[in-house]
C-alpha cells in the first residue's frame, strides 16, 4: 500500500483517517447505527410508495379507467389491479 501512497499524499491521509475510524468502537458502533438508519428509512420510504401505487390504482379502477392504463401509470401488474376491490 505504501508504494501506492507516495505520490498521493492525500489518499494517505484518507487511508490513514480509515485507520483510525476502524480501530475506534464507539465510531463503529455510531456508523453501524447510521447504516441501520439509513436502511429503515429506505424501506420505510419503499412501503409507502407501494401502498400510494396500490391505492391510486384502487381509485383509477374504482373511476372506470381502462386496467391496461392503470398498470402503465402506476408500474402495478395487471394481476395486482384485478384483484384490488
């Protein structure tokens, strides 16, 4: 690694800053509850996206709009709008 790093001083420093972040628990752990975080939060996002697809769907097959349009606009199967009520 250190051939590598001669001539980028700043790419050490980055490397050496890893070093460091690594060898510290609690830095871990607060990263690690960061990374948890961010996942939840995508998923939770992910859900709610879906149940707004299902339930624009709903309404649009509810009004009398054409099923093909439906799958088109809302990325839904026409197997999932066939079985919405």
């Amino acid at each position: 690694m250190s051939t590598l790093l001669q001539d980028q001083p700043m790419v050490g420093l980055a490397y050496e800053q890893y070093q460091q972040f690594n060898q510290d628990a609690r830095m871990r752990a607060l990263d690690d509850a960061h990374q948890r975080y961010l996942h939840d939060f995508a998923t939770d996002l992910e859900e709610g996206i879906a149940k707004s697809k299902i339930a624009i769907a709903r309404n649009l097959k509810r009004e009398g709009l054409d099923l093909a349009l439906i799958a088109k606009t809302t990325g839904l199967s026409f197997i999932e709008i066939e079985r919405l009520d």
